[in-house]
C-alpha cells in the first residue's frame, strides 16, 4: 500500500489552509460558513462522482502512487481528501482575488477623490 498521492493531498490541504489563515479568507473569516460551503461542494462533487462512476464514466486508474483503498467500487479514499483540496482551494482562490479587487477598487476611489479634491479637475 502506498500512500505518496493521500499524504501529498494532506499536505497540500495544510498549506490551503495556511494561506487561508494568513491572510483570513476562507476558515479563519467565518468558520461555520466555510465548514458548510465546504460539505455542500464535497457531497455535490462526490454525488457526481458516483453518478459518473455509475453511468461507466468514471473508472479508477490503478496508480502506483494511490493506497489502493477503495470507499466503493470506483472510489478510492483519495477521491474525497482531493474534493475537499479542491473546494478549498477555489475559495481560498476566489475570497483572495474579490480582496485584491476591492482593494484596487478602494484606491481607486481614493485616488478619483484626491484629484476632486485638489482642483485637479478641467
């Protein structure tokens, strides 16, 4: 059993998850909010994991690096620890950029305002 691709997951959650409390954008903002955006995104994706998995869609590719631990026929253990990677980390991504973006917007709005209020207009 190896188990390469679920520590490297964990290890990548860790580090989500330590930008997220650097810079308070996901877990560290509102726990409880993102605890259930995360459980919501988790079953959502996992159910079309299985429906996928159910139609022959989905099929599990025997690597090297996976534990070979199967949750179901399909489904190995790694699939739900790389959802939750995979929630995390578009929140983490999403809340990061709508931060930069109002920030931008902020200062623009000082900077238009400064102008205004300098006489710098025509």
């Amino acid at each position: 059993m190896n188990l390469i691709y679920l520590a490297s997951l964990l290890v990548a959650i860790a580090c989500m998850l330590l930008i997220d409390a650097r810079f308070r954008l996901f877990f560290w903002r509102d726990a409880v909010a993102a605890i259930a955006v995360t459980a919501v995104g988790v079953v959502f994706l996992l159910v079309w994991d299985i429906a996928g998995i159910g139609l022959g869609i989905f099929l599990r590719g025997e690597g090297v690096i996976a534990s070979g631990i199967l949750l179901a026929p399909e489904l190995p253990i790694e699939e739900p620890v790389f959802l939750v990677f995979l929630v995390l980390c578009t929140m983490v991504l999403y809340t990061g950029a709508r931060r930069i973006l109002e920030h931008r917007r902020a200062n623009e709005d000082r900077r238009t305002s400064a102008r205004r209020g300098t006489g710098g207009e025509s």
